[in-house]
C-alpha cells in the first residue's frame, strides 16, 4: 500500500462500515497515487453529523431529506416521526446508513 493510500484510509475509516473496510483498503491498494489524490477531494458524509441532525430534527424527517430519502423525509415531517417510532429507528440505524451510503460512493468512483 502506497503512502497516500495508508494516509487516505487512516484518515476515514470511520466513514465506512467496519465489516467493509477490506474491500476499501483493497481498492486503495490497486490505485495509483493520482487517483488516491483525486479521491482525497471527495465530500463524505459525517455518521456523527447526521446522528445529531437526527436527534435534534429527525422528528421533522430532515435526516431522510438529506440522506436523499425524500418519500421517508415526507412522511416524518407530516407524522412526527411516526409518532416517534421511526425517529427513535432513525436515530439508532442512522449511522450505519451514512456509512452504507460513503461506502457505496467510494466503490462507484472507484
């Protein structure tokens, strides 16, 4: 694994489910440095910022808007979270789909 490759997974691991990190680092090892350069520029999304957006709005659905889930983000907004019941399961499960999502990202670019 070249430098930058250990630099780039070192660095954001905590992007990325932990039973994928493999397929990650094996990617990373297959790449030259430019395109661990280029990869470097690529905006993840933070599993810690959208727990917070989720515990503190989630009950307005404005974690699904922003996870691009526009169906599940109406739905909240127009029953508070279902009563509450999807925003405790998006708080819970929240984390786990950003890292799903980076994880889908990275291996599309890659």
């Amino acid at each position: 694994m070249s430098q930058k490759a250990d630099i780039y997974y070192m660095t954001n691991q905590k992007f990325f489910p932990s039973e994928k990190l493999y397929a990650v680092k094996e990617r990373l090892d297959g790449m030259t440095d430019e395109q661990i350069q280029r990869l470097m520029y690529v905006q993840l999304k933070d599993p810690t910022t959208y727990l917070l957006i989720s515990i503190f709005i989630g009950e307005l659905g404005i974690d699904r808007f922003l996870l691009g889930d526009v169906g599940m983000g109406i739905l909240k907004l127009l029953t508070a979270g279902l009563c509450g019941i999807l925003w405790i399961y998006d708080m819970v499960t929240i984390q786990d789909k950003v890292r799903n999502i980076n994880f889908d990202e990275l291996m599309r670019i890659m």
